[in-house]
C-alpha cells in the first residue's frame, strides 16, 4: 500500500513539473511573437521614413525641384532660423540653409538629416 501511495505522489509531482515546464514555453513563445510584432511595426516605420526623404531628394533633383521642401515631405525642420556660414574672409562669401530632419520617432539611429539652402 504504501508503494502505491508513493507511486501516485511521484507522478504527481512529475505532472507538476512537465506543467511548470509547458508554462513557461508558452511564455517564451508568447514573448517571441511579441517582439517579432514589434520589430515588424519598426521595420515599416523606418522604411516609411525612408520613402519620405527619397521622395524629397527624388522632387529636388527634378526639373521642378527648386521649390521642393523637406517639410513637404514629412521632414521635421530643426532650425528655428536660417543657419548661415561663412567661406573664407569675405563678408559675401556665406551660405544659408535649413536643417530638416527625417526619423522615426523614439528610434535612435534612424535620422536622415538634409541641410535645404536658401536663396538669400
């Protein structure tokens, strides 16, 4: 009697374990899914960012490019005024221009910065 009670003790806790075990595979699994969603999500977020800034670059190198704007383009402008720099010593010799900037948001690493010139 006391074979079989120890019997029924061992498979019992054998089940507990073997449960404990497919728990905590289901959670790994579940763990796995999830950041495969969430790499997904940033994969099509960074290449939208792309997309933006090689529709810009694409408009700017056309014939009607002069007027494009990185901002129309989902680029975020930086500069809150013009950022001038001056070549060499001469008082004319400066150039003009704004920085725009194309990411996705909270991603380190993903910025693609332009520097737009100004006519002035």
């Amino acid at each position: 009697m006391k074979r079989r009670a120890s019997l029924l003790i061992e498979i019992m806790v054998a089940i507990l374990i073997f449960t404990t075990g497919l728990i905590g595979l289901a959670g790994s699994i579940m763990l796995a899914l999830k950041m495969v969603a969430q790499s997904e999500a940033t994969t099509v977020a960074e290449q939208n960012a792309i997309n933006q800034y090689e529709r810009y670059m694409a408009k700017r190198l056309s014939k009607e490019g002069a007027s494009a704007k990185p901002g129309d383009y989902g680029g975020v402008q930086l500069s809150t005024s013009p950022i001038s720099v001056a070549i060499g010593t001469s008082t004319s010799g400066r150039i003009t221009f704004d920085l725009y900037k194309f990411a996705v948001d909270n991603k380190k690493g993903s910025e693609i910065y332009v520097l737009q010139g100004r006519g002035d």
